[in-house]
C-alpha cells in the first residue's frame, strides 16, 4: 500500500504533516528515507506535528512518514545493564563496531544483542496461573545481579507450555500463556515499555529507609530516603557531577542508572572511564557490573535529550519491579529544561517564565513523581530514588527550573560557589540546604544507631546555625569583641566544617565513611565542645585551650582514624578529658 503521508514543513527537529488521519496522539514514527525515529506531539484537522529524535539535516518536504502504531518505547530484557545508551535507547557500543566514532543517522541496531545466549532458569510449569508483574524466570545478567523475567503487567492468564532450562536468545520463547479471552501469549526474555507511562506497583511504601551515601553531611545532616527524590543545584564548577559520581560509587542501592542529560561530552567520557575503573565495595566486582549509563550529550539532538530522562526512569522502574533498590542520577535536569524550552519555541507555544513552557512545573512533577518505594507485582519490595542535578546560571537559585524543582523534592542539596572556590567539597551549603525526610528516618537511625545519633546531629545543626549568626557580627565589628563563649562556638563550628563536614573523595578512608564512624565523629566533637564550655565558664581564657592543640587534631581525626578502627575514639575522649583537666585545676 502506498504511503500518502509526507513531510509538509520542517523546523529543527519539529516536522509537520498536512491532512494525515492515521497517526496517533504519542505514536511513534519513522521520518525520512533514513527511518529517523520521531514521536507525534500535535494533531489538528490539518496538520500533525511530530518531534524527531536524530539530526534532521537533509531532511526535505516529500519524504514519507510512517506510523508504528505503537508509542515511543523502550525494550526491556537482559543486557541493559553494563550498557551504554543514548537518550532512545540505542546501543552506542554496538554502534560503534557497526558504525565507527559517530552515530550514523537512522541507525537499525537493536538496543539489547539479539543473538547472545543467556542461561535461563524456568521458575514456572504448565497450569500454573500468573498474574501481571509476577516472575516466569530468571538468568544471571552480571556476576552480581539477577535478572528476573516478569509477565507484563497487563497480563494475565494460564501457563500453556514451559520450556526446559538452559541458553536461549533474547527473542526466543520460552513459555506459552493463554489468557483469560482464550489468546496465546510467548512469553520471550524481554518486553516493550512506552518511556512516558509509568509501570505500576501493587502497594505505595512510606520511604522510611535511608540511602545510605557515605558522605557525612548527607548522611547526617540532609537524609534521603530510598524511594525519595532529591535535587542538588548550583553554577558551574561547584561540583554537582562530582556529587553525583560520589552518589552513584558508594550509595547502597543495588543499580544505578545515570543519565548524563545534555552534558559535556568530556565529562561523560570521564563518566565512562571512571566507572569502568571502578571496583563495586560491596562485591569486589567491577561497578559497571550493576550500572546503567544513558550518555545524551550537548552536541546529540536537542529533543532527544528530553526523552533521555523518561528511558532513564523506564529502565529504573523495570529494575524496581524485580524487587531492586535502584538510583537514578539526571545530570542535569536544566538542560532537559533548556530542551523542552527549545521544541516550545519551536513549536510557537506562549513562553512563561523565562521563556521556558507554561507545563515545565507539570512535568518535573510527573517525572519526580515516578520515584518512590513500593511493593511491586512480584510481592517484593522495590524503590527508585531520583536525584536529579539543576545548574541554574549564575547561580541564581530563584530560576524557574530550581524553583519548580524544589516544589516536588523533599531533599535540597544547595551547592555553594564561595564554598567550592574555597575548595571545601562536598560544596553543600548548611544553611541554604534541607531534607524533609527526617520524621520519617529518624525511627531507622534511633533503631540503628541509637538516641545518641539524632541529638547529636541536632547539636550540630545548632552550632552551625549560631556559628552563622555570630559571623555576621563578626563581619561588621571583628572577632577579638565577642566573649569567649560565642568565640568558642565559632571554633567548634571550624572544627564541624572542616573535620567533619569537608570530605576528601581521593582519600581511601575519607571518600566513604560508615554511619558507626560518622556517629563517633560527632560524639567526639561534641564533647570537646561541652568540656570546653564548662572551663570557660569558670572564666579560664579559651586561649589556654586552643594552645592545647586538641581543636586541631579533630579537623584531622577523620585521616588519622581508619574506618575499620573504631575504638581509636575512645583514646581521643580520654585524651580530650586528661589535658582539659589539667586547665581545669
């Protein structure tokens, strides 16, 4: 049958259609001799208008567009992981054998390899009954991860035929369902999922376990949940992609996909090489053995990078659905932004603020709303944490994209640039950032940790937030007029900065640290504090303290204390009392 439809109009990636009746509000298309792959985002009684995904170079009214009768989905078995995407989800390894440096246009590879064989174990037999979501099989997809074959979650029915155990191919099939109309369904080793619906959960879990990161400030002072979502924003150079890495390296979630949205092509290839270098702490295995990287480049089509956020979330979702802990990493949200803003335009749609699109707050909220801790189909427990970088410029934290994301994340992880030039990282500001999370958490930190730990970040919270207050004072009439009480906070404070809340991500015990050692940290800074307060308060000058040295050596304890040695802390305590006790005489 001749195809009636082609190419109308073209601006950027947007093409228009004229008096096509056969597309579909989301289907997705082919454009061009090339088959470039597009999404149909308008339909009118004249035209369609589609948004293509590839370079539209060369593209000319006249060419065909042809419909899929599907929407813009993604292809869900095993292989996704130690994969590197682009925002559609093809393959860039397989590219490039095919193809050499560069993305060919149009390019027909198969985003999971066709032909290699997995060694399948068959967790069903014939008669059984399986609803949407529950398991049929399993294969290990890495040394450390098991892949676990889920019937779609809009079916349902009886297992006809069950295939023996053994080394089958992506598209064979391995077990046969008939359904409740009397349908035969193959069930094979993977599935299709649309990026922009959400995969459903059978029960929505309150997010009452923490992600553990092993960076102190995060950990203690600014929680996050498994299953939360968090926003970390700052200007250029304050170190978001560093946060990020340092998340995605030690965070204790079981699969990490990162998205690198519009991002530089040196930094993502620095991504590349660094997770490739990198051995998993928990397995002794290497980190790509349990990673996902979707690499969407500045210099990739603007509209695929919109689309790279919602195969992130995808795969994310098909990981939470075996019962995996999973965190996504979108670095950056802004450059998502800055797409949708460009297609907008593109599009001739009223701008709001900033020129960016009067839905850009509806649709953070459906992408952030995505994440969550759930129990899934499969009668496991499952979460996907969005942590999600903004680079607002200049700095400038009142811009539409960190306002809107603040809206719909509970944790806030503000980036300073005095703090990252002073080469303080992680360059979180105390006092700017926030976490809504700790009603939740502290029952889990109380259960885990003890009273002790929630008082003790309490403590320290005070401190800072007096600490900053004295500084304005400080800052108008110097220091040398205040009495030696408020001198002694704003010395605690330095210790707490620099001791406790700096982090060396290259030192070997500083890059991660348990919460059992962040717990002593603070017990031992605050102690120092409170032994301290009480000599002052005998009128003893602070100074014959601070000649003591004792301030000093708890800005290096977190070097001089290994991870593993935890009761060095007690020979810290009793040092503290024993010297302190002599002033005190």
């Amino acid at each position: 049958m001749e195809n009636n439809n082609v190419i109308y109009g073209i601006n950027g990636p947007v093409v228009t259609v004229k008096n096509a009746d056969c597309f579909e509000m989301m289907e997705m298309v082919h454009v061009g001799a090339q088959k470039l792959v597009g999404e149909v985002i308008g339909i009118t009684d004249a035209f369609t208008t589609i948004q293509v995904y590839e370079e539209t170079t060369g593209l000319k009214p006249g060419d065909p567009v042809e419909g899929t009768g599907a929407p813009m989905n993604v292809l869900l078995g095993p292989g996704i992981l130690d994969n590197i995407f682009d925002g559609i989800e093809r393959p860039l390894k397989a590219i490039e054998e095919q193809a050499g440096a560069f993305i060919s246009r149009g390019a027909g590879v198969s985003p999971l390899d066709p032909d290699k064989y997995w060694n399948v174990t068959l967790k069903v037999k014939e008669g059984d009954r399986l609803e949407g979501g529950q398991i049929y099989a399993t294969m290990p997809e890495t040394p450390i991860i098991e892949h676990r074959l889920m019937l779609h979650p809009e079916l349902s029915g009886v297992v006809k035929s069950v295939k023996p155990d053994g080394e089958y191919k992506l598209f064979d099939t391995v077990a046969t369902l008939e359904d409740d109309m009397g349908e035969l369904h193959e069930l094979k080793l993977c599935q299709k999922w649309p990026i922009r619906t959400a995969r459903p959960v059978k029960d929505r879990l309150t997010p009452s376990i923490p992600l553990i990161t092993g960076q102190r400030i995060m950990d203690t002072l600014f929680p996050i949940a498994k299953g939360g979502t968090a926003a970390i924003p700052g200007g250029f150079g304050t170190g978001k992609t560093m946060n990020q890495h340092q998340l995605a390296k030690w965070c204790d979630a079981d699969i990490i996909i990162y998205v690198g949205c519009g991002e530089r092509g040196n930094e993502m290839s620095q991504v590349l090489e660094e997770f490739s270098e990198l051995i998993d702490p928990k397995s002794n295995r290497p980190m790509t053995d349990r990673t996902t990287l979707i690499a969407n480049t500045s210099n990739m089509p603007v509209a695929a990078r919109e689309a790279s956020i919602y195969t992130g979330i995808t795969l994310a979702e098909y990981y939470r659905d075996m019962g995996y802990h999973v965190a996504m990493m979108a670095d950056s949200t802004s450059r998502w932004a800055e797409a949708l803003r460009e297609i907008s335009g593109r599009l001739e749609e009223m701008p709001a603020e900033e020129g960016f699109p009067a839905y850009l707050p509806s649709r953070l909220a459906e992408f952030y709303e995505r994440g969550g801790r759930a129990e899934v189909l499969c009668d496991a427990e499952g979460s996907v944490t969005l942590i999600g970088a903004v680079s607002p410029q200049g700095s400038d934290f009142s811009e539409p994209v960190t306002q809107n994301t603040k809206r719909f994340t509970r944790v806030f992880w503000a980036l300073d640039k005095a703090l990252a030039y002073a080469r303080h990282y992680p360059a979180i500001n105390w006092i700017q950032s926030y976490s809504e999370y700790f009603n939740d958490l502290d029952p889990w930190f109380r259960e885990n940790l003890g009273d002790d730990f929630v008082e003790y970040r309490n403590r320290i919270s005070a401190l800072l937030q007096e600490e900053a207050s004295l500084m304005e004072i400080v800052k108008l009439i110097g220091s040398d007029v205040l009495p030696d009480d408020q001198k002694l906070v704003i010395e605690t404070a330095r210790v707490i900065r620099v001791g406790f809340l700096q982090q060396n991500a290259f030192h070997a015990d500083d890059t991660y640290v348990p919460l059992e050692k962040q717990k002593l940290m603070m017990k031992t800074i605050l102690h120092l504090h409170e032994k301290s307060k009480e000599i002052v308060a005998k009128e003893i000058p602070l100074s014959r303290i601070l000649a003591l040295g004792l301030f000093d050596k708890l800005t290096k304890m977190k070097y001089d204390i290994p991870n593993s040695k935890p009761e060095m802390f007690d020979d810290y305590l009793k040092e503290i009392d024993e010297k302190l006790a002599q002033i005190n005489r």
